[in-house]
C-alpha cells in the first residue's frame, strides 16, 4: 500500500527519529512511503490558541487528498485535522465534501486497522509504561491497539501507569499560559512514571512527551520518553 | 457576580492554589472521592449513552422552542395559585425579591418608597446600622448566588441564612463557595470546626471535628431560623412548562424544611431551567444524583405546583432570570452551556479544577462548565474573564462526563477565538502570526529548522520572559542534527 507521511511539523523539527522510524516500520511492513515535501503543519496550535487555522486546511487537502492513507505520527494532530477540520469547514460544501474524503490515520490504527498488524515484529528489551495521551483516549479513542502492538514486541516489559487517563498538564499553549498548574499535573505524571520503575515512558505524540520528559530530564529520573513508533520499529 | 470583580486573572489565582498544601490535599480527597463514586454509580446503568443522549435531546429542543414553554409554564403556575415574576438581569430580580420579602414583612418594613437601601431599586445604596428587619432562610441556589442574593438582601436590611451546610459553612466563614455541589469544599473539618467554633454563636462549646457533631451543631444552629423566618428563598433544579412544577433535589432535608415552613416561598429559576413535560423528570432524576454525588437517588426530591390550601406556603412566587441567558442562547456554539443541569461531574473529573481551586475561576461557576458559562455570562472584557476560556487543557474529560453532553472543549476553543479576536495580547497576537506565516510555506519551516541547526549551541537552556514558564520545571529538548524533511531529501527517498 501506498501510504504518505504526515509526519507534523514538531516531529519533523524537533523529533525526527519519530518520522524515521514511521518510515523503517511501514518499509519492514512491506509498504511504500511518501513523504510530500509540500506538508507543513495541521494548524493544531493556532486553533486550539483560538486563531484561525481555516489558511492550513487547504494547504494539507492539496498535500494529502488522493492517498489511500495518511499516516500520523501524533494522536492530536490526527484528532485535529479528524475532528476540527470538518468544523472550519463546515460553512464552505465544497471544502467540507475535500475534509470528509481524507483517510488520516494515528499510527496505532493504521496498523491494527487498516494493515490488520499486531505483531509488527519488533524487539525492544526494556520495561516500558504506556501514558495514552488525552487526545489518543478521548480524542481518536484507540483504545487498546497501542497496548496490543507493544504487548506483542519482543523482550518488552510493558507495565501499568496508574491514573494513565489523567491529563499530563502539556495542553499545547497551556503549558506557558498556566505554568503553575500545568507544572503541578505533570509533577503528579511524574510520581505515577516513577512508580512503576519503568525505564522508558512510551506514548503516541511526543509533544506530550516533550512535556513529561523535559521535567523526568529536569529531574534526573534517568528515565527517557520514546514515541510508540520508535519502539515498533525497534530490531 | 459583583463580588468577584477585580480578582487576578485565572493563572496568577491557580498558582496561589498550587502551592497551597491544605487547599490541595482537600480538593484532592474530595474530588476522587467523588468522581469514584460517580464512576460506579453510572457505571451500573446499561443505558446510560442513550440516557444522555436523549436528555442532550430534551434540552435542545426546550432551548430551540423556550419562548414558548415559558409562557407555557407562566400560565400552569399562575393557573395554580403561584405568581411568576420575570427579571432581565440581577439587580431587577434582587428588587423583586426584596419587594416580595416587604410583603411578607409588611409589618416589619421600613416605608414603602423609603431609601434605596431598603426597597433594593438603585443599586446596594449602604444601609445604616441596626438588626436585620426581616430574616430570609434560603435553600442552596446558584441562581441566587450568580445574582448576589445575599448580598443585595444584607444592604436592604434583610437577613439571609443559608441552610445547606456547606452554604452555610462558607457564609459563616465569609467565604464564596469555590464548587457547585461542594461549596466548601476546599475545607477540611479541622477548617470547618474552627469556623463553627469562632463564628456561630451558638455551637456547642465541646464541639470536635466529628462530621455527625458538626452537622449536629449545624441542625441546631439552623432549626431556630426555619421556625422563625416568614419567608423562604430557593432556586430550581428543573421546572416543567407542563404543569408550572418546580423541583428541586437536595440531601440534607434543609430544603424541605425551607419549602414547606414558611408562608412566602420566592424561587428564583434561570430561564434554561425548563423541561417540557412532567416525564421529562424521569430521566434527568436518574442522570443528577449519579452524575452529581455518585448516589443513585437523592434523598430529598421537593416537587411543588403554586400553592396548596393548608399545606406549605401560602403565597408561591417563581422569579425567572435571563441575566445574560438569551444572549447564550444567540450563539451557535455557545448555547449547548446552558443545557448544563449543574450536577459537577466536570469539576470532579478536571485536573486543572483539582489542583487550582474553585476560587481561581472568580465566579459561582467554577470548573471547566464555568470556563464557558462565565465569559458567555459576563462577556470576556475583563482580564480575569478573558483568562477562562484558556484555564484548560482541553483534556476532554469534562465532555466524557458530562450527563447532556456538553463539548466543553469546543465551546472553550469557540470562546478562545473571541477573545484572540478582540484585543487579547500584541506579543502573543504577533508570536502567532509570525508562527503562522512560517508554518503555512515549506520553504520557510525548512529555511527555519535549518536556521535552529546552525545556532544550537547558542540556544539558551532557560526561555526568556513568558516561555520561562517551561524551563523553570522542564528541560528543553535538544535541536537534533537535521529535521526530517532534510533526512528525506538526503536520504530517506527510495
């Protein structure tokens, strides 16, 4: 299957091993990678901040339409041109009919729904805790298929992190708009990481991660954030 | 509202909060506690997406056709003896009730057309001295506490005493309440003790921590004023266009005592407080007290239609406020908030409502429903109420709670575009627009990843002014080697 990357634009700036790992994974899969030079970013941040991200919507449909699917490395990018797309659209038929046409997917579902994989053949010896990420569960609802992929890598550990629903506090903006608040969330994200004496906090949006590691770095835990895809594509 | 004017804005209350060890334990306790119970309690109910979806139904379509059943319900209650009263905002439904309390108190009252501190018309004009010329017992309402009530009864000569406990709490404590259904609970009992023990003049001298003592000393603290008052002040949990019943749901018993004693009973209603028909009550009684205190009924459930010869009041008054509601009700997005059956299941589940307080939202509507009622209420010009639609982290697990499916995220996002859409902030305004213009061209991200390459080593570990908020408690992560899309262009094509 020919599949295009949609790898966002904090993945591709700050996280690309995130986006490599997307690549090597879906190759090993037996798949064709496209990367569209022309992609930029969904327009997340200046939606969720209340600017208008209606100038991004039509920039991503002349990238993204026509592919069978769309890959996305992060849950609330996938959860905002899925849910919020559709909304900036609404006043305009013709835009709205494009929206509805995409077939983006978060990385868990594409390969549990649409490439029916479980087992991707991955290796990864290290105890590991899954934080579903607000978008991932509330957002997509994926559900179990990211504990499903990783309960299936081989030498993983995967551990349970208690109160794995609450929110980490990253909130996009919020995080620098509330400070305090959001820092009190993610010290209590923290305790929870920590106690299950995990080595590697895993998710499915490394924003949330840039979050949740900087204070797990700040702190000195010596415990390191990966992205889900990192740890699939892992041998 | 009016005495939550001038407060700091959102973020500059909640970080008083997060540092406050006693406030943060009791709303730590509580709400998990709480939001357990509720989770068990809806967890029994098979049929609770279909409940909640046809209660989200019913309120749709009350608010679509409101005009109609107002006038409906004006004539059930008038045909059965009540009197319906219709206020525009606070300040004319505050002279409404002082004029009804006049009555009950006609001999009591200071004289008719006497100064505005006695009839309530121009505003809180300070009262002289003196005792209170008429006592008011109120069952717990936040219409009442939206319009400052208290307040405007106090400056008129009135006493008001609130007679749920926890109102009764924060009164005594000269406190706001800081949750809908807990109002106080930011107070632990070892609080409430001492609050009982300096302020009541009655508590019993060898008064513990003991919850049963407390509300003991409450009880009868209380018992005096339900036997004395002439007049009793309520709101509405509901009240059906159908039949002109009103409702309302309690577990203290306080309320019954209030509805049933006094001669004069004034309620005031919010005018999104209506239900079509008498059968509607069946599912909402189910969806409150699960979705509320995690019960799968209350305890008190009063239900009265205008007046019944020889049995409660006399004289039945029903004060419909708007205050603000029909200008909610013009917006598309806006308006599910006032399908809101207040229940508190989005508090109890909100981590930023846990770990700031219910004070930080300044206003009777904390939490994340009080995030999108108060700017729609109040407007968004001041700073503090331009502050709320961002107290959030638009985690969703108010919306998933929520027993009428209100999508508080995107009213929240709906109201944040109004508020970035009027003055907002020239710096935050600027940073986004630049942001904007780099993220919409490839060229420019590639030109600027290339850009955070080359200067990496002269970026600094702590962010300058507002971004200083992340680096104070976090590590900034490292600008890699190359960005993806220059990996691709080297290397990763095949």
């Amino acid at each position: 299957m020919r599949i295009a990357l949609f790898v966002t634009c904090v993945n591709d700036t700050l996280f690309p091993g995130t986006g490599k790992a997307v690549v090597r994974l879906l190759r090993r899969l037996g798949h064709t990678v496209d990367f569209p030079l022309q992609q930029t970013c969904c327009g997340q941040m200046h939606h969720n901040t209340g600017y208008d991200a209606l100038p991004m919507v039509e920039p991503f449909l002349d990238t993204f339409e026509g592919y069978d699917a769309v890959v996305v490395p992060s849950a609330s990018c996938a959860a905002m041109v899925r849910e919020a797309y559709p909304r900036l659209a609404a006043g305009d038929p013709a835009l709205a009919a494009r929206v509805a046409a995409l077939r983006v997917h978060e990385l868990s579902e594409l390969l549990v729904d649409v490439l029916g994989v479980t087992d991707v053949g991955a290796y990864f010896p290290h105890t590991v805790t899954y934080h579903p990420t607000c978008h991932s569960l509330r957002g997509l609802r994926v559900g179990s298929r990211p504990h499903t992929l990783l309960s299936a890598v081989r030498g993983l550990k995967l551990v349970d992190l208690p109160a794995a629903d609450e929110c980490c506090g990253f909130g996009g903006t919020f995080a620098v708009k509330n400070p305090a608040v959001s820092a009190a969330m993610c010290a209590d994200k923290v305790g929870h990481v920590l106690h299950t004496g995990a080595e590697v906090l895993v998710a499915a949006d490394n924003s949330c991660l840039m979050h949740v590691g900087g204070a797990l770095a700040r702190q000195r835990t010596g415990v390191r954030v990966l992205h889900l895809a990192e740890i699939l594509a892992a041998t | 509202m009016s005495t939550y004017l001038g407060l700091p804005t959102f973020p500059r209350a909640a970080e008083s909060s997060t540092v406050d060890s006693q406030l943060r334990a009791n709303l730590r306790n509580a709400t998990h506690t709480i939001r357990d119970k509720r989770a068990a309690a809806i967890g029994e109910l098979s049929d609770w997406p279909e409940l909640r979806a046809h209660a989200k139904a019913v309120k749709d379509h009350t608010l679509r056709h409101l005009d109609g059943y107002l006038e409906q319900f004006e004539s059930a209650v008038v045909a059965a003896g009540g009197q319906v009263h219709w206020a525009r905002d606070a300040a004319e439904a505050n002279a409404i009730v002082i004029a009804l309390v006049r009555e009950a108190y006609a001999a009591d009252a200071p004289p008719a057309g006497g100064p505005a501190w006695a009839t309530g018309v121009g505003g809180s004009a300070a009262r002289p001295g003196g005792a209170p010329w008429a006592e008011v017992v109120k069952v717990k309402s936040m219409a009442t506490q939206e319009i400052g009530l208290n307040e405007a009864l106090e400056a008129a000569g009135i006493a008001a005493h609130e007679t749920d406990l926890a109102e009764l709490i924060v009164q005594l404590g000269g406190d706001t309440p800081s949750h809908i259904l807990v109002p106080a609970i930011h107070r632990n009992r070892a609080e409430i003790r001492e609050i009982f023990r300096t302020r009541m003049p009655d508590a019993p001298a060898d008064l513990t921590d003991e919850p049963a003592v407390l509300a003991a000393a409450a009880r009868t603290h209380l018992r005096e004023r339900f036997l004395t008052a002439k007049v009793a002040v309520s709101g509405a949990n509901f009240a059906v266009a159908e039949t002109g019943t009103l409702v309302v749901v309690e577990s203290e018993g306080n309320g019954r005592m209030c509805l049933t004693l006094p001669e004069t009973l004034i309620s005031i209603v919010g005018i999104e407080k209506l239900v079509p028909t008498f059968a509607d009550l069946d599912v909402f009684l189910q969806l409150l007290p699960r979705s509320s205190t995690g019960e799968r009924m209350n305890p008190y459930t009063s239900m009265w239609t205008g007046v019944t010869p020889g049995d409660g009041p006399s004289a039945v008054h029903v004060v419909l406020v708007d205050n603000g509601r029909t200008g909610v009700l013009a917006d598309e997005v806006g308006r599910q908030a006032l399908r809101c059956i207040r229940c508190s299941a989005c508090l109890n589940v909100c981590p930023v409502y846990e770990r700031a307080g219910g004070h930080a939202y300044g206003s009777v509507y904390p939490g994340p429903i009080g995030a999108i009622l108060t700017p729609q209420l109040r407007g968004t010009s001041s700073a503090l109420d331009a502050s709320l639609p961002y107290a959030s982290t638009l985690c969703g697990a108010c919306y998933d709670v929520c027993p009428v499916a209100i999508d508080i995220p995107e009213v929240l996002v709906h109201l944040r575009g109004k508020v970035a859409r009027g003055a907002g902030h020239p710096v935050e305004k600027a940073a986004m627009g630049l942001a904007g213009w780099v993220l919409r061209s490839p060229r420019r991200l590639a030109w600027a990843q290339r850009w955070a390459v080359r200067t990496r080593r002269l970026q600094p570990k702590r962010l300058p002014g507002a971004l200083g908020g992340w680096t104070d408690t976090r590590d900034l992560p490292a600008v890699p080697d190359e960005s993806f899309r220059d990996w691709w262009l080297r290397e990763g094509a095949e």
